[in-house]
C-alpha cells in the first residue's frame, strides 16, 4: 500500500464519523493547470475556462477536466469545474473563498479539507497517475513551485538523470554553496533517478520531470526559477538507437535545444545584444560530442581542434551538430551569451547498460559473450567523466562567450583494447574459474556507418583555462569497473 492509498484509508474512517454537510465536495481536489484557455460571456456574467486536474480523493480516479470561473451575485468567485469520466460528464462546484491557494497560485485545495503534508502526499499521487494517463502530462510540471533558497542563484541542467548530468549535478551541488539546481528531464529509459539518490533530499535540488521539447513547461520553469543559467546535457545519446529510430534524435536534440535557447533569450533578453539589467552574464551552456567532426584517419597527429570542419555521419552525430549550430547562431545573431563544449567518449559510474564499457562488464560477470563491433579496432579518446564534469564547470565560469571548446582525455584506445583490459582487471578482482574473461570476447558485425577514429586535441582548454584530465585510462578504468561490480555482481 502506498502513501496515498493509506492516506485515503484514514480519511475515510474519519469521514464515516464526520457530521459536517457537504462531504462530496470534500472529496474533490481541484488542481489548476494553469492559463485560461477560452472565455464566455452568458447572461450571468464573464466565465473563463481552464485546464484542471480533478482528482476524487478517495476513489482514487483521476480526471483531466474544464473549470469555468464565475462570480456569482454576491460577489464571490465559483470553480466550476467539469470532467469526464465513462462517457459522463460529471459537475462539480466549490466557492473561490472555499478554496486556499496553497504555496503556489498554481495549485489549489478546498479551505480545511487537508493540509500540507496531505497535499504533498496526493501531489505525488497526481503525477504518478497523470505521467501515466494523460496526453498533456506534462503540464503537470506546474505543480512545482519554487522552494528552493531565494537567496541563491537557480541553474537550470536538463538531462541530469542521465550518465554525465547525474555525476555533474552532486560535484556542482557541492562546489557551489550559492547555487539551485533544477534538473529537468523527461527520464526515458536513459534517465534514472537511482542515479541522484545522493542528493534527492538536498534542499538545493529539485527534480522536474518533463521534456526539453515543451514549451509551455520550459517557460514556466525560467518564469517560476527565475533561471540565471542552463547546463543543458539532455539528449538522446546513443549512436545504435539514432540508426533504428532517428526522428527522436532530432526531435529531442534539435527541437529540444532551440525550445531551449530560444526561451532562455526571452526570459534574459531585451533585444538582440542587450541582456536585461538582472540577467547580465547568464550562460547558455550546450554539452556537446566530437561525433560532429566525423571520422579520423589512423594518423596519429590527426587531431579533432575547435576549427575542424563538421562532418557528421550518424543522425545522432547529425543531430547534435544540428543542435551545435543553433546555439552558435543565437550567440551571433542575438548576441546571446554561450559556450559549446565539445567532448569526446565518457566512462565511469552510473552509465546506462546499453554502452560498451558497462555491456563488457555486465556480460563478462554474466558468462555471456562480450560483443565487439567489427574488427574491434575502433578507436575512441575516452575520458573519466569527473574529468568532462570539471571541464564543464571550468568552461562555464571561465570560458570566453561564443566560444567552443573540445574536452578529451588523451586516451585513444581500440574497442578490443578495451575489452582486454576490463577482462584482466576482471581477472584479478573477480577471477572466473579457471579461464580468462577474455575468451567470451566475440566479433559481431558492425553497426552501418561505424566512425573509425576519434580523437581530441585538447590544448585550447588546457591552455586558456587550465583543465587537465585527473585520472589516465588504466586509473579510471579500475575505479569504473569497482563500481559495476557492485552494481553487477548479483548477476553472477
Ligand atoms: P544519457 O543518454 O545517459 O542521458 C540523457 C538524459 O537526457 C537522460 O536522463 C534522459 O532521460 C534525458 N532526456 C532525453 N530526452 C529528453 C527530453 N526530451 N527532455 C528532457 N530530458 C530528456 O546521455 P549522457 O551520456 O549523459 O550524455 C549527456 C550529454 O552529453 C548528451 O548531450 C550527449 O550528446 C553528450 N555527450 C555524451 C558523451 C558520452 O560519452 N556519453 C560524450 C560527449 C558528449
């Protein structure tokens, strides 16, 4: 039983004993979804019409319904409110005065019914229920008001449920006292909220879930945050599901940045070139990939710089690049202030499943054969993702506006290189009987259009501001597989 069907338990023996007329109206909560969406005038007066959550408390249903708000003739303001339910239209009413606005105008609860750990509880109940059922969930974002400490700046990160954002937002959290930090994302199956456990009850933290791609919410968020600045990692990032299913990569990666940007110019900006008094130096700060330069040759001095023209090869690599121009076309044409970073492959803990150094592990502990692409020769230049994370915040406070910087490790390695090395330090910490891991190692045939060689020159961040990778690949790599033992070693 959860803490909604306990509450309505105890309400109801409550309500058994309770003598007060009018009990129906007590089981009814109205939750306000926002503007109006039309009005009417009739011969008793104005009514407006709005978007409401109705939910009946203790039949637990759930209705998305149209509330009329009138005056009646002494004065006082009704919320009559309609819903559907089974193809009947049920009516509801409750007097304006009856109703207190709790926390936020937003969200309303009769006077008395309950207070506000109740309303909590049916908040969460509301969007549980709602992300399952409704088309326009996302509205539900509205119930979010802002708690957060008004005296500190409100930073905006999308994605950071994901791989990169759930090991960036604790490290920023604890680095900066005086900061907020709303984390939207919409948790597809690449977001988990496990990952951020750490800091769930951190009263400088609060989860939004919802999509980048909606406006309406993502106007809301800068309006009741009032955002000062935006890490914006969300994404759909993997290069295999861009090829069975491209259209959400640019949904997400494309409409999803210019939804964005474009809300965040509003919500700083005057006209073209000219922040608002209280919004100088907000930063738009896009989280990129050296996908978007394509592939290298095996030349080792062939390097990706700043200055490589883009060639993508994947949607998602296309994508993204899509997205990278976006952003350098509000810096020249509104003046807007951004930065572009530009990273190349990440590891380390809390990766989803799907990618190459978690599938080794999870399949090597499984006794299953570990899939490699191709010949396995790929290369890619990985980097710890702390080490992305403190070049994110470096290029954020740091960073020259306009500017684009790529962020790599130095670490070019073979795909096969890899798999070797995870086997051996398998081998050590977690010995399979009497075989190496390296024998379930299988070539299996390679994805269409596989980039053969990434790799980053890093100097201009280095250089201009100072960053350098902690951790080399043989360090990162042992700390990166502890983690999955622990989360893995069930499995075995
Ligand atoms: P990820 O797939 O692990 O996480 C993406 C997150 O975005 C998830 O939590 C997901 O729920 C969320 N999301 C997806 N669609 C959304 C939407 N419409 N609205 C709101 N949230 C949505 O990705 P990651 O590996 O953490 O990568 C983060 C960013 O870094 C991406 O922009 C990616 O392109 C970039 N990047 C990743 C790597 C890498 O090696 N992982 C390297 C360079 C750049």
């Amino acid at each position: 039983m959860d803490k909604f069907d306990m509450w309505c338990n105890q309400k109801k023996e409550i309500d058994k004993k309770d003598k007060i007329i009018g009990l129906k109206e007590r089981n009814i909560v109205f939750v306000n979804m926002g503007k109006n969406i039309g009005y009417e005038q009739n011969g008793k007066g104005e009514l407006f019409l709005r978007p409401v959550i109705v939910l009946k408390v203790f039949n637990r249903s759930l209705f998305l319904g149209v509330a009329l708000t009138s005056k009646d003739k002494k004065g006082s303001f009704f919320y009559k409110t309609f819903y559907k339910h089974k193809d009947r239209i049920y009516q509801s009413t409750a007097i304006l005065s009856q109703i207190k606005v709790f926390d936020t105008k937003r969200a309303l609860y009769t006077k008395g019914m309950i207070d506000k750990n109740e309303f909590e509880i049916i908040k969460e109940k509301i969007v549980e229920l709602t992300l399952k059922r409704e088309p326009r969930r996302e509205l539900i974002g509205k119930l979010y008001h802002n708690d957060l400490p008004k005296s500190n700046k409100n930073i905006l990160v999308t994605g950071g449920a994901g791989f990169i954002g759930s090991n960036f937002i604790p490290y920023f959290l604890e680095k900066y006292p005086n900061y907020n930090i709303i984390n939207l994302d919409l948790l597809t199956y690449a977001g988990n909220l496990d990952n951020l456990k750490e800091i769930e009850n951190n009263p400088r933290y609060k989860f939004i879930k919802g999509d980048i791609c909606n406006r309406e919410l993502v106007e809301f968020i800068f309006n009741e945050y009032d955002i000062k600045g935006v890490i914006h990692f969300a994404a759909e990032s993997h290069v295999d599901n861009s090829i069975k299913n491209p259209g959400v990569f640019v949904r997400t990666n494309v409409d999803g940045t210019y939804t964005l940007i474009d809300v965040a110019k509003k919500h700083w900006m005057e006209k073209p070139f000219k922040y608002k008094d209280e919004y100088q130096n907000c930063r738009f700060h896009h989280i990129s990939t050296d996908e978007v330069y394509g592939t290298l040759s095996d030349d080792p001095n062939d390097l990706f710089t700043e200055d490589t023209p883009y060639a993508p090869n994947s949607p998602y690599s296309a994508s993204k690049a899509s997205s990278d121009m976006i952003v350098r076309s509000y810096h020249h044409t509104f003046g807007m202030n951004t930065i572009i970073t530009n990273c190349s492959n990440n590891y380390g803990p809390k990766q989803h499943d799907e990618k190459l150094i978690p599938t080794i592990i999870r399949n090597a502990l499984q006794e299953n054969p570990i899939p490699i692409y191709g010949d396995g020769k790929n290369i890619r230049d990985w980097l710890y993702v702390l080490d992305h994370c403190k070049g994110i915040d470096l290029a954020y406070h740091k960073g020259k506006e306009g500017e684009t910087y790529n962020i790599g490790g130095r670490n070019e390695r073979t795909n096969i290189y890899i798999a070797n090395k995870i086997c051996e330090i398998l081998d050590r910490l977690y010995p399979r009987n009497k075989e190496s891991y390296k024998n379930l190692i299988t070539f299996v045939e390679d994805r269409p259009g596989h980039d053969r060689r990434y790799a980053i020159d890093a100097s201009k961040i280095e250089n201009e501001l100072g960053w350098k990778a902690d951790e080399n690949f043989e360090s990162g790599i042992f700390k990166t597989i502890k983690w999955y033992l622990e989360k893995y070693k069930g499995l075995k």
